[in-house]
C-alpha cells in the first residue's frame, strides 16, 4: 500500500491534465459525422451558390418588358421544373412554365407567381404586372467561388453542414473524436438490469455516468465490462482499453486501500504518472498518467466524486484532444445566504442550486454532500468552488461556481 505523497491543487490539475494532452490528427470525416466537432481548416466555395439562376416560386418566366402591365395574354411554350432546363428560350409574348428551383431560361429576366395570372394552362393572362428580376434567384447570390465561407475552429453545427453540402462536400476536415474507453473496478459491482443484488454488492453506476459524459463533450466512447478487483483481471481489462483507446477513465480502486489495485497496474503497463492525488473533495484521489498517445483518468469509485473529476478533468482533455475551444464549462460568481466552513483544508466543490436575485446568483447547497449521493448530482445547477486556503466563505461574499446547467443560468438570464 502506498499513501498520497503530495496533493496538489486543482488549478495545478487542470493545467497539468491540459499540458499533457494535444489535440488529435486531422480526419476528414462523412457530413453525418461531422456535427459537434471543430473544423480544422478553413472551407472555400468551390464554386458560385445558387449555379445558376432560378426561380423563387412556381409561376411563369417571361421577359419583364412584356409583363410591365398587367392584361396581356401569354403563350406557354415550355416548362422548367426544378432539376430539368427549359428546351427552349422564351421571346417575345411568350412564357416558360417553371417551378421553385427551375433554371431560369433564355430570354427570361422575370418570373410571375401562378397566383398573379389566369392561372396553369397553354396560355394565360397576366393579372399584375411585374419588374426585372422579381422571383429570381440569382447565381451567386448566396456564396461565391473562392470565398471562405467557414473558419478553422468553427464548432460544426447543422447550418455548418447544410452550408458544406450545397457545395458538394461529402466530408468535412475535423479533429476527429477521441476513443474513449470506460471501465468500472469492483468486485462488488453488478450489471444493472441483469439480476437481483445479493448482500454486499451493488449496481455498476459509474460507468454509465461517465459513458454518458464522454459522449456528451462528443467523445467516441464505450463501456467496458465492470472489472473485479482481482489483479490479474484488472491488468488484463486495463491492457484491452489501453491498446484501442485515445483515453481510458477507469473508476474505483485508485485510493489507499489494499485492494486499490489501479494505480500499480497501470504503472506495471508502463502508464507514467503525471499526478496522483488533488487538493479536491469530492475526488481526492485522482489518478492522471499517459502512455505513448493514450491517456489515462483513473477517477475515484464514489460516484459523485467520479462524475465530479469526469466534469473537471476528463472533460477539458477531451475538449482540447476535439479542437474545441469551449474547453470549459462557463464560470459564474455566486453568493450563499450563509457562511459556508470548509474545514477539509482540500477545495471543496459543492453541489449548489442557483437562483437569480438582486444581488447576483444565489447558491444553496442541494443539501447533504457526500460523495455517494447519487440523487444529489441530479438537483446540482453548479459546483461551487470553496478553498483550499479558505477556512470557508462568510455569506454574501463571491465565489467562483461551475455551471452544470447551463440551461437554468439562461432561463433565469437577468433582462434589462
Ligand atoms: P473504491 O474507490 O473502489 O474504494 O470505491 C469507493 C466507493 O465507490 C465504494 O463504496 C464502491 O462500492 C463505490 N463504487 C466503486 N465503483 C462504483 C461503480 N462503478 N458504481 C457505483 N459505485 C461504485
Ligand atoms: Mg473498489
């Protein structure tokens, strides 16, 4: 057994966690995949958007100087559906039936709306008169060739790619998602869903979690079987995640006990640790190491502490390996009601609710702060960050909080 030597504080963590992690080689993805990630080029318009010109409704092209007034009869010598040109060209007095996206043919400088005229049929009459270039759309008009029209860095969202796709790119230069692998330690651990507990054993919670977190930063991530605390089992699943994966996040066994078998099985596999250890509650025993390009999270088994390391460090790593510049989630000034102690002389990031008032964001705890309440997690809007030089902080003063939800920090937006 071996204990903690130094711990040290979270900012440290981060940035030792963020130093010891690029960003992934460049991958030319499939548009269907290409959404969330960053782009790692600049993206020019291959050619002029529209093609060509065309129609904005369905209706009739004619020369605008014959349509000026309304009353005249035209003669319909064509059609133009969207997909198939005209045959012909239109003169004078005459008219080319055409649908919206039609090529706008020969001759033609306006379009009427079906609705402006006697309506469908061999020939019609004009209802009200026009002017040149009404309905048309024109080549160009959107993007034109040459031009840059997304930016390297540009988080790719669905206008990114339908923007991409009318200029017929199939695939998109990204920072590819990191592989990550996920695997429970535990001899305790059972499978949710396959079978009754017996005395002593509980679900495997953490995996899910922290699956469901590494595909939430867009990660490409799956779950490994829940690993037992036997070490030759250990070392093996340890072994398959590290060979396939870009980051391995392991929970469990990475604290002081004895049967805390992570940390020598990963230094047996030649991992190198970075740090072990933070000056953090919930999550002191962290494990952060690498082996060639693979990164390893060894976080702890309580479960709120996992999910806690996975939001404040896994997190940014993946963010960073995706070219993201969002690395972190958005930091906000809180106040408590109360004085808050904090005696643990590590920080103490405390699960909070936030609520708007006059004087800023106020945060509450969520009650009870252990770090195996799962139910805890699921009332948190922020983490409020206490320490660790602090004894606490008196009511009223400022602290920084990370917001879990962004979505309440906006629906409660002060208006002005
Ligand atoms: P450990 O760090 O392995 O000593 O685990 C600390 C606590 O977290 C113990 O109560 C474990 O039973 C619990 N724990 C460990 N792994 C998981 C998991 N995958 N899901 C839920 N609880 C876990
Ligand atoms: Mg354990």
């Amino acid at each position: 057994m071996q204990l903690f030597e130094k711990l040290i504080d979270y900012a440290q963590a981060v940035r030792l966690v963020l130093e010891n992690t690029a960003r992934l080689p460049v991958a030319w993805v499939p548009l269907m995949d290409a959404r969330g990630l960053a782009l790692a080029e600049d993206i020019a318009a291959r050619f002029d958007s529209p093609p060509f010109d065309n129609s904005a409704v369905d209706g009739y092209a004619v020369r605008s100087a014959d349509a000026a007034e309304a009353g005249r009869t035209f003669e319909v010598v064509d059609e133009a559906p969207a997909g198939r040109p005209a045959r012909r060209s239109v003169g004078e007095g005459e008219a080319i039936k055409i649908f919206t996206g039609g090529v706008i043919p020969e001759g033609a400088d306006a379009v009427v709306m079906v609705e402006n005229t006697s309506g469908w049929g061999e020939e019609f009459e004009l209802k009200k008169a026009t002017t040149p270039g009404s309905n048309l759309r024109a080549a160009g008009e959107d993007v034109r060739e040459g031009d840059i029209m997304l930016r390297a860095g540009t988080e790719i969202g669905a206008p990114e790619i339908a923007l991409a796709a009318t200029q017929g790119y199939g695939e998109l230069p990204v920072y590819r998602r990191p592989r990550v692998v996920v695997l429970s330690t535990g001899t305790e651990l059972v499978e949710p869903g396959t079978r009754d507990l017996s005395p002593g054993e509980i679900f495997d919670s953490n995996s899910f979690a922290l699956l469901a977190q590494a595909r939430e930063a867009g990660a490409d991530a799956r779950r490994l079987y829940a690993a037992s605390d036997d070490a030759d089992i250990l070392k093996s699943a340890m072994e398959e995640a590290l060979a396939s994966a870009d980051v391995v996040v392991t929970s469990g066994g990475v604290s002081v006990g004895e049967k805390d078998l992570v940390k020598g099985t990963l230094l047996d596999l030649g991992v190198e640790q970075v740090f072990w250890g933070i000056k953090l509650k919930p999550g002191k025993p962290v494990f952060f190491g690498t082996r060639e390009g693979a990164r390893f999270f060894g976080l702890p088994g309580n479960p709120v502490s996992a999910m806690v390391c996975a939001e404040l460090f896994v997190r940014p790593a993946l963010m960073k390996m995706m070219g993201r510049k969002d690395r972190h989630r958005p930091h906000i000034e809180v106040y408590f009601d109360e004085d808050v102690e904090n005696k643990f002389g590590r920080m103490h990031a405390i699960r909070v609710t936030l609520n708007r008032t006059e004087r800023g964001w106020r945060a509450e705890s969520v009650g009870a702060q252990g770090s195996g309440l799962v139910s805890s997690l699921t009332k948190a809007d922020a983490l409020a960050l206490i320490g660790p030089e602090s004894e606490g902080v008196r009511a009223g003063e400022p602290v920084e909080a990370i917001v879990l939800r962004e979505e309440v920090v906006l629906a409660q937006r002060p208006v002005n």
